[in-house]
C-alpha cells in the first residue's frame, strides 16, 4: 500500500478495482461512516453496556480493514507526529514489569492506535462523510453529557453492575481502572472537611473526564448551530446549552470554567475585527453574569464552599505530581516508565493529573514534544478559518492544546479532538465570505466508496 499526496489517477474501468466493487456490495447492507457513527453517536450506548473502554479499537477495525484496502491513502496534516509518537508508545512496553500494568498500558495503547485509525480514515472518507454528518454526530455525544450532568445532580448516588461485569473474574473487575469503566455511574461522590461534593461524570469514567470532554464538547455544539440542516437541530442544541450550564456549575471543574470562559474570549477577539462577534458578545457577557453570581450573591454559597474545601489541597497535590514527574522520567528520558506509578510524595500516581505529564512520564520526553507540537501543528493549520464552523473547530483545537495540561484526554477527549481536526481541514477549503478576509478556493480530495 502506498501513501499518496495527490488523487489517484481515473481508470477507465466502468466497474473498478476490488475494492471499489467490494465497498458497493457492502453498503447495500450498511451506509458509509457506520462505524463512525457508533464510535461517537453511540458511545453513550456502549458506557451503559459497560464497553466505554474497550469499543473505541474493536469499531475501529473494520476502518483499518477499509483502510488497508486502498491502493492510496491521504496524509492529514500532523498525522505523521502522530505516527512517530505512537512508534514511542511501543518502544515504551519494555518498561513494564507487572501484568496490572501491561493490562493498562495494552488499553492505552489500543486508545491511541484507534484514534490514529478513525483520523486517516475521515481524511479519506471525504467524499462519503459529509461534515455534517459528522458534527451531527458529536452533537449526539454532547447532548448525552449534557443529560448526563443533570443525572449526576439529581441522582448522584446511582452507580449499577454493566452487563459485562458478570462476564469478567472477580480479580480483574475489581481493578480501580476496569470498575470504573463497567460499573457506570451518574456522579462522582467526594469527601471533604465541609461535607460530601457530588459532581457529575456520566457518560464518562470520571468527573474530570465529564469537564475535559464538555469543555471540547461545547464550542462544537455552538459550532453546529452554523450548520444547515443540522440534526439533532438547532433549536435543540439550543435548548442544550441552556441546561448545560447549571451541569457546568455544580461539577466544580475550575478547569472547565477556564477553558470556556478563554474559549470565548479568544474568539470574540479574532471575530472582533469582522464585525461578526455580537453573538458571542453575547455569549461572553453571559459568562460575566454567571461569574457575577457566584462570586458576588448568595447564590454562588454552595460553589464558593466547595471549592475552598478542595483548592489548595488540590493544587499543591498537583505541584508535587508534576515536580515529580519531569524528575522521575530524567531517570529513562527515552521511553518512560511505560504507564503511571505510585508517586514518593503523595497518594497519588506519577503521570497523572494532566494528558501532557501522563505521555511525558509514560513514554519519555520526546513523545511528550510529539504530543504537544502535533497539537500545536493543528491549531497553527486551522488559524485563518473561513466558516463559522471553522472556527469552533479552531477553538476546540486551542482548547484541547491548553487542556492537556491538567486533564486527560483518554480515550474520549482525543476522539474528539481527532473529529475537530477533520471537520476543520474540510472548513478550511470552503471560500470565504465576501468581505471577510481571503477567498481560498477548495480543493477537493476524491475518495474511494467507504463500507464502513
């Protein structure tokens, strides 16, 4: 299989290759972008079943199968990055010395290389997949968080055995990373000195998990509501973001309120100079109000309470995690450790705490560059978007290049990323507006009919 940068010549055979006759077989039974659609549209589904680990490589297969049987392949812009830093991933595993570890670096692993996989396939799935479509997918998943933050307020202490729970021996279901996969849960319950904190996670492993992804999730949303004919529609997302924000509130991830209130404030200053930033003006002084609230009137009581109750012990928990890390990784600056360890200093484990420690500590300091210039290398690539949805997809971008610092973004918040990443490169070839910058003129990448 070769990797081309430009299309592929026209053949003159009415039928065309193998490949080409096998994909029109195919979707008589199934449309293209299927398994796209399951991955991201029902990921929900699959938490509820207790398969939010592991489904993301297992529909991802039937990509890799499409995939290898092109004759050419597309490269997205920092693909190759990307392709380096998982070839460290590997190199890493002779660092593992425990079967618990080997289990969780395998799971790891499979996260990454699925993401890889899901990133060449919509770069070559182009002309099947249409950006709608795909956005409309991701609008499916914010949505479900959305009604996933109200379960963790109301119903905070539901916690249920997945059907996969009874199929896995007693020894591995109890591991703390498996339990938290197949036992869904609608909130997170914490203990501190004022009381008990419960903040929502669902259809997440973690509450920090449910900030990192809405903080990705929401500027999508917004994105969407640009889109003709979207579905689920506009006044629906609409409606969305009004009930997402009390959700955002009560989950206390201080994380998540910086990256929105940054989120809007980058983009109402690079639409200032077009005029077209009085919605998200809007946007923006509807975060002051809020902001306004809870510092200044009673209703911000119950927040104010929570967070003095866990910000400094948070922090300087963190400070310790990450001086730890950037010393421990000098001892095999290479490859990493391999995956995270008990850390010296605290109850917590090195290599934790933030997507950019995890990789640098697990796999050495150069994948940590890899990590964090492939990140840079899409927000640089998507800078000067023509479409309104363009920038969203920017801001998602930005956001997660910030993120990375004190969240993870395994498994979901990377394949977010990675759908951010293709709907921007495929804004990016839509002509500007009259009068609003530089008409770029598309180019368009043909692509083999998909079964998948």
């Amino acid at each position: 299989m070769a990797v081309a940068t430009a299309p592929p010549p026209a053949t003159t055979d009415p039928v065309g290759p193998p490949a080409v006759r096998r994909a029109a077989a195919h979707r008589r039974f199934l449309p293209a972008g299927w398994a796209v659609t399951a991955m991201i549209a029902g990921y929900p589904l699959w938490w509820l079943l207790g398969l939010g680990g592991v489904i993301w490589l297992v529909l991802a297969l039937p990509m890799a199968a499409w995939l290898v049987a092109q004759r050419h392949l597309q490269l997205p812009r920092g693909f190759p990055l990307y392709a380096v830093f998982l070839c460290f991933v590997a190199a890493s595993v002779v660092q593992i010395d425990s079967g618990e570890r080997l289990a969780g670096y395998l799971l790891r692993g499979s996260w990454y290389l699925a993401a890889g996989i899901l990133w060449l396939y919509l770069a070559n799935t182009e002309a099947k997949i249409g950006v709608r479509r795909l956005v409309g997918m991701v609008v499916v998943l914010w949505l479900a968080s959305v009604v996933g933050g109200w379960l963790g307020i109301l119903l905070p202490h539901v916690e249920f055995a997945s059907p996969v729970t009874s199929l896995l021996p007693a020894n591995v279901a109890d591991n703390e990373l498996v339990h938290s996969m197949i036992t869904p849960g609608f909130a997170e319950v914490q203990h501190s000195f004022t009381g008990v904190l419960t903040r929502p996670k669902a259809p997440y492993f973690y509450t920090n998990g449910w900030g990192s992804a809405m903080a990705l999730l929401t500027p999508f949303a917004i994105g969407a509501m640009t889109v003709p004919g979207i579905r689920p529609s506009r006044r629906v997302i609409e409606v969305g973001l009004i009930a997402s924000v009390i959700p955002i509130l009560l989950s206390l991830n201080r994380g998540l309120w910086v990256l929105l209130t940054l989120g809007a404030l980058y983009t109402v200053l690079r639409r200032s100079r077009h005029s077209r930033s009085r919605g998200l003006l809007y946007v923006l002084l509807g975060l002051v109000l809020v902001g306004t609230l809870v510092v200044a009137t009673p209703l911000g009581d119950p927040v104010r309470d929570a967070l003095g109750s866990r910000t400094a012990d948070s922090n300087e928990r963190r400070t310790i995690l990450y001086e730890e890390t950037i010393s421990r990784t000098s001892e095999s600056p290479f490859v990493g450790h391999g995956a995270p360890r008990p850390s010296e200093e605290t109850a917590q484990s090195v290599g934790t705490h933030g997507q950019f420690w995890m990789v640098m500590f697990s796999h050495g300091f150069i994948a940590a560059g890899l990590w964090l210039t492939m990140f840079g290398v899409l927000v640089w690539r998507t800078r000067n978007p023509t479409t309104d949805l363009g920038m969203a997809m920017h801001v998602v971008l930005v956001l997660g290049l910030l993120e990375m610092l004190f969240y993870g973004q395994i498994p979901h918040q990377l394949f977010i990323v990675v759908m951010a990443a293709s709907v921007a490169y495929r804004e990016a070839r839509v002509p500007a507006a009259p009068g609003s910058g530089t008409i770029r003129a598309p180019r368009i990448r043909p692509a083999l009919p998909s079964p998948v």
